[in-house]
C-alpha cells in the first residue's frame, strides 16, 4: 500500500533543509499563516524526507540528510 510507512513525529526543526526549493518565502506568506497558526492551530503538518545517504550533488555536510517537501511558509 502506498503510503503505509509514512508516520507523524516530532523533529527538531533546526535539523531540516530547505536548499532547493522551488518557490521562495514571503514574508507576507509567512505573517499569513502565523496568523492562522496562532488562531486555529497547525492544521496540515510539514512534510519531510529523510536520506540515509544523502544523495549525489545535495549539499551539506551530515552524510545523512532531512529535507522540507512541503511547508516552507509554516517551518518559518
């Protein structure tokens, strides 16, 4: 079943990257949804990848790596 491994935690935000990314983050966007955080609550969590091996040509340092999918504006 696709999907099936996938689980909800908690991680130490500080640990995740966010090189690559597609779109930037505007501060507007990000004043938008701290607005919403602080009246509603985290509706839709990040979403992240973990490599064991962090692929060839990612940057950084770790031999691992986790990276933002999904979530700029609320990791912000």
């Amino acid at each position: 079943m696709p999907g099936a491994d996938r689980k909800l935690q908690q991680l130490d935000i500080t640990s995740i990257e966010t090189h690559g990314r597609l779109r930037t983050v505007k501060e507007a966007g990000v004043e938008a949804v701290a607005a919403s955080l602080a009246s509603i609550g985290l509706r839709t969590p990040i979403s992240v990848r973990y490599y064991e091996e962090r692929p060839e040509g990612m940057p950084g340092e770790t031999v691992d790596a986790l990276v933002l999918l999904t979530g700029a504006h609320r990791l912000e």
